[in-house]
C-alpha cells in the first residue's frame, strides 16, 4: 500500500512537471487532486490485488500468465478510478496522463520488486554454488532445451551451469534462450566443449534420433566428454522422473520415434469397458495393463499364472494411483475350465490376449507344451469370448510367425489362421497385432548381454550375421492398443519396426555404454545358431501384402484365404498329438503349415528312429 501510495503520488509529480511550492509539495491544484483521490487509488488497487490473486505470485516462479493477470488487476484499479473520479469528483477531473502514468508505473514497480527478491534468490545461489558448478552444454535450442534449462536453473540442489546450447538447425544458430547462446552445431560439440570447458553434454529424452546419439557418444568418448541423457519436459510433466541426468542407455541409440495414438478413438472404444488383459505378469502383458489404465476402463481385470510376478505388478499399479481399478486374477489359460469361470465372472468387454510361451530354443525341445500354451489356449480363450460375447479380442503375434522356421513361430502363426476364420461370421471383432522383439523383455537379449558384461564376459552372439527388428516395450504396447481399436474384425495388424539391429553391433553398444573397451576388457564369442533361429527376421508371409492404415505406424496384412474347416480339423488333430513324441507334432505342424522348415523335423525323426 505504502508503494502504491508512492507511484499515485509520482503519477501526479510527473504529469504537472514536477512543480513545487514553497513548502515542497505539489502545486495547489495537483495536490489537492492527489489528496482528495488517493484513498480511492490505494484502496481501489489493493482490492483488485487481492480479488485477483496478483498478491499471491511467487517472484521466483513468475509467468507471461501472471503478468497478463498483474495487468489486469491495475486496469480494472484504474478503470473503477476514472469512474469513480467522473460519478463522485466531478469539479476535480483528474487528467488522464495521470491514469496511464499511474497503471504503466505500477506494472513496473510489481515487476521490479519480484525482479528484485529474484534476483537476491539466485545471487545467494550463485555465491553458494559458483565453485562447484559444471559448465555444461544442452543438445536441442527447442522447448524441450528451454524447458530442461528453466529446471536447471530453479534448481537449488542442482550443480550443473548451463553456458550454451547446441543445435544442427541454421536459424537458430547466433540466437539465445533465457540468455544463454545457441552457440553451434553438433558438428562443433568438441571443440566448443574445449573451448568453454565444458565435460558434460545434456540430451533430451525421446528428442535426438538414436543415429545422432551414436554419434554424439562415440565423439564424446574419446574426447573424454561425458553424454547424459535428461527426462524430457513430457515426462517431468507425468511425475514419474526425477530431474536427474542419466547416462545414454541402449533405448537411446535405438532412437525410435515417439507414438502418437488416436486418443479419441481409443477412448471411444475402450472407456467405461471391462477389459482383460491375459499374460498380464509379462514384460508385454504389463506395459498394456500400465498403458490401458490411463484411459478410464470400467474396470481392468489382470490374468497371470505367475503369483510373484502378479503380486509385484499389483503393488506398482496401487503406487501409480491405480487402486480400486483393476483385479488381480490367477489363472492358467491351459486350465479351461478357470478361464470359463473368469470369464462368466466379468463379463469382458475387449480382451488383449498377451499370454504364450516366447522361448525359441525351449519350445523346439518341448513342442507339444508350445501347442498347448500357444495354438490351442488361443483357440480356446478366442472360442470362449465368442461364447461370452466379448466386443473385441486382440492377439498378440510375432515375426517368427512369418515363413517360421521354429515350433514358436509356427504356433504364432496357427493361432493367427484361427483368429482369421472366426471373423469371418463372428459378431466378435478378432484381430491379431503382430510385431518383433522389444527391448528390455525378461530373457530378451539385452538382458542378457548386460548380465554377461556385468560378469566379466565374454558376450555371446550366435553369429555375426544375425539381424533383428526392435522396438521398446511402451511403444509395442501403445500400438498393439490403438490396432487393437482400429480393427474391425480378420486384420493382422503389422506394426512398424524400422530397420534392422545386427545383433553384435548391439552387444559392442552394450559393452561401450557399459564404459569398457571392446576386445580389450570383454570379449564377443560367437556361438553358432540355435535350434529354430534364422538369421533375419521377415515382415511378410509367402503371398502376403502390407497395405498402409490411417496409422503411419501400422499396417494391415492382406489375408490369405484358409478354408475354416480345414483349420478346425487341423486344431482337432492338433490337441490328439500334444503328448506324442516330437517328430509327429512337427510333422501335422508342416502339414498345416507347408512353408514351416524347422532343422529340428529331421533331428526329432532320426532321433526317434534311433530310439526305436
């Protein structure tokens, strides 16, 4: 009040020149306007203040938004003034210059008090933190740059010091963000680092493609520089990141792009609906069910053998504000008769059918417990949501069902043949999502690598040449979901994979994000190939089209016709040979399947010829 009493007065002193009589106070008619008003002005601005909130502006977190509302609240002062001054004072009527004076000064003089405590809070912070602080580059002058540089800098516990940014776009070079310099390109990153001593190179999560991170590592690496990576301003929003940089991790270098789902759509389909999810302990089946629950789902209901897997998962989703939404089932899908009785139980509207055994090399030893978790317990869940009525049923596929050459992928794609006849008369929309590896899934190669590395090594790769499609477990999750809401009954659904990984360069990326040297403190062995496993994995059946969808994403493969009796005999004589010795079940598998060439059919034939 004592400052707003001080500009009204100044507003008064400027417009009259600054006269004065002999006693040091404005000319007669000035002051006599200021005394008779002054209250009004005072009282008049403190109550818009308070109506307004403007008072209640932390300086330190100060916004376009609070000065938009900080200029509202001395418009509204100064507006009720002049009326007040043309209604009540009529014989004063005090100049106008006065009004625009006053409302100028006053925005100025809020501005600079918060400008003012401001700055005494970041030169304590400044005295306390300059000789530990690390000078420090951020890759992007984006939103995302701007943004990780205002949470540097608001940071009290934080000792990195921002001195420029890096960017590879020509218009914004020679530029500055929150007075910090866009200093030069990626290109430039060591000798700029050198010449402002700068050790520590900061990335935006999800904002840099993974080539230009392999670039940037390997230049860092042997200048000695260190490359981190920041949560990107999306995923401070979320709440689920702490403000902590992190070293390059392999997601990075894979560099894929982030998703974006047709959230009305998806929404439209799934919300207020019971849903189901089965395999839902697994690394897939869990993703969806985290994914699936940022939507509003009438209720969530989680299928898993696995108990410790499903108690973990319970405890994360209550910890994610989840509780009172989903329940936790313990289920076998192979026990039909507990799988009717969860289905009559709820009543599930759209069904994710995540649950199938994943182990080349195990199923190939054990082919008749792969159609029985794989062929058969599809055949059965797909037969029971038709039976229940269920909206929509979304089985979860893989590459190795294409041209398979391994029980795994044969079943995969067995269980997509049955999926496909069914549509073709049920009310049911079956639809099938088929995709390749992800990263980070228990027993996934990654995993593994990084175990080995942990123990010395050596890394084993089965061959040099080995090449596989990878995507990250949100991202597969994310898209099986809006597939699955785009499908309208028979589509196998092909997601985007990108390029190709060679196994090996995985493993030396591994190795080096690890801080060793490869050949020098680990090894890669190459082991020669598995039973089942090819080199390269293959996006399209013999005789099968991907057409594009309203998805960049995800395409649609064009169906190959399969007469529905012949699949149904197939699955009866399928279930008479599960207990049988090998060679029988992956002969009636290359029977169903004539492009099937597994190396294990001759092994189990003359195998069983010996035994005989």
């Amino acid at each position: 009040m004592p400052i707003f009493c001080a500009i009204y007065y100044l507003s008064f002193w400027l417009r009259f020149e600054g006269s004065f009589n002999v006693d040091g106070v404005l000319g007669e008619n000035g002051f006599r306007m200021f005394r008779s008003t002054v209250l009004w002005a005072v009282g008049l601005k403190t109550l818009t203040f308070w109506w307004s909130g403007v008072y209640k502006i932390r300086s330190r977190y100060i916004t376009v938004l609070d000065l938009l509302n900080l200029a509202k609240a001395v418009t509204l002062s100064s507006a009720a003034l002049a009326i007040i001054d043309y209604l009540i004072y009529t014989r004063i009527m005090i100049p106008r210059s006065v009004f625009l004076i006053d409302w100028g000064s006053t925005i100025l003089a809020v501005c600079g008090v918060c400008a003012g405590i401001r700055i005494v809070q970041d030169s304590g912070r400044i005295l306390r933190q300059q000789n530990d602080w690390k000078p420090t580059f951020i890759v992007g002058a984006n939103e995302s740059g701007a943004a990780l540089l205002r949470i540097i800098e608001r940071n009290k516990n934080s000792c990195l010091k921002v001195v420029g940014f890096l960017d590879d776009h020509p218009n914004r070079l020679g530029t500055r963000i929150n007075g910090i310099p866009v200093l030069g390109s990626l290109e430039e990153m060591c000798s700029l680092a050198q010449r402002y001593a700068v050790s520590d190179i900061l990335l935006p999560a999800d904002e840099i493609p993974g080539k230009t991170i392999r670039q940037l590592v390997e230049a860092g690496n042997s200048a000695q520089i260190q490359v981190q990576v920041l949560p990107s301003y999306q995923q401070l929003l979320s709440g689920k990141v702490e403000m902590k940089p992190r070293p390059v991790c392999i997601e990075d270098l894979l560099g894929r792009e982030p998703v974006e789902l047709d959230m009305q759509n998806i929404r439209d389909w799934m919300d207020d609906r019971v849903l189901m999810v089965t395999g839902s302990a697994g690394s897939i089946g869990s993703e969806i069910c985290r994914q699936l629950l940022q939507f509003s789902p009438k209720r969530l209901i989680l299928v898993d053998r696995s108990e410790n897997s499903q108690f973990y998962l319970e405890r994360e989703l209550v910890k994610l504000g989840y509780h009172g939404r989903f329940d936790v089932v313990i289920a076998d899908i192979n026990d039909s008769k507990r799988i009717r009785a969860v289905m009559s139980e709820y009543q599930p509207d759209i069904l994710f059918h995540a649950a199938a055994y994943k182990h080349v090399p195990l199923m190939e030893s054990n082919p008749g417990e792969a159609v029985k978790n794989i062929s058969l317990a599809t055949k059965r869940l797909a037969d029971l949501a038709e039976e229940f009525e269920v909206g929509s049923f979304v089985m979860i596929s893989s590459d190795k069902a294409v041209n398979p050459t391994n029980v795994m992928g044969a079943n995969k794609r067995i269980a997509e043949l049955y999926v496909q006849s069914l549509a073709a008369h049920s009310k049911c929309h079956f639809v099938t999502v088929r995709f390749g590896n992800v990263l980070g899934s228990a027993g996934s190669v990654v995993p593994i690598f990084t175990q080995q590395i942990q123990n010395g090594g050596p890394v084993t790769v089965t061959d040099e040449r080995m090449q596989r499609y990878f995507m990250t477990i949100p991202e597969a999750s994310q898209l099986v979901i809006q597939a699955g809401a785009m499908g309208r009954g028979g589509e196998i659904f092909v997601l985007d994979m990108g390029e190709p990984v060679r196994i090996v360069d995985l493993a030396a990326d591994l190795v080096q994000l690890s801080g060793l040297k490869l050949g020098e403190d680990i090894e890669i062995q190459f082991t020669g190939l598995r039973p089942g496993e090819k080199l390269y994995e293959e996006l399209h059946v013999d005789g099968e089209k991907h057409l594009p969808t309203c998805h960049p994403k995800i395409m649609v493969a064009e169906k190959v016709s399969f007469s529905e009796q012949f699949i149904r005999e197939a699955f009866e004589r399928l279930s008479d040979l599960t207990e049988q010795p090998s060679h029988q079940i992956l002969e009636e598998i290359q029977r169903i399947l004539p492009e099937f060439q597994s190396s294990s059919t001759k092994r189990s034939q003359e195998h069983f010829k010996r035994a005989a």
